[in-house]
C-alpha cells in the first residue's frame, strides 16, 4: 500500500501528518518530502535534533568561535563518529 503525501504544508498539518510533497526541488535540488512545521526538505534538515544532540553542537560552535578569537585562525566545528571536533581550516 503506498502512502498518500499531502500537497502542501496546510494540508499535511490539518490531516496530521508531519510531512508533505510537492514533487518540486528545494532550494538545493533534492525532489524529497518537506516537513510541515518547517517547510524544510527532510535531506537538508534532518530529524536528529535531540536535546543532547543540539546542546553539543552548541558548544562546538561556541569552542570554535573562541578559538578563532584566540588564534586569529578561522577554527570550524566537525562532527566524526567520536563526536565533535574543533579543527583549524
């Protein structure tokens, strides 16, 4: 049984769903779903936004920032499968 995607984001939200389909690519060229609450394609923005997931990024953002004043070397979080790096470019 294929599942009926919404057209738009109003109607995925008054049916409930969280996704919806327009067929159309989005500003990167991905022909994906959209979430509804953001209008976000589901490729680009990715549902993986646990508190702790965000509390981490955070702080790479912030120690990379910090190191770029210390340094006066542009310094950019990464993230590897052992967490988040703060690397120099």
């Amino acid at each position: 049984m294929t599942a009926e995607y919404a057209k738009t984001s109003t109607e995925a939200k008054a049916r409930g769903l969280s996704i919806y389909f327009t067929g159309t690519p989005c500003e990167r060229g991905h022909v994906a779903p959209r979430w509804a609450i953001s209008k976000q394609c589901t490729v680009c923005q990715p549902m993986d936004r646990s508190r702790e997931y965000v509390d981490a990024m955070r702080l790479a953002f912030e120690r990379a920032f910090m190191a770029t004043l210390k340094t006066g070397f542009l310094h950019v979080p990464h993230q590897d499968e052992d967490g988040w790096l703060v690397m120099p470019v």
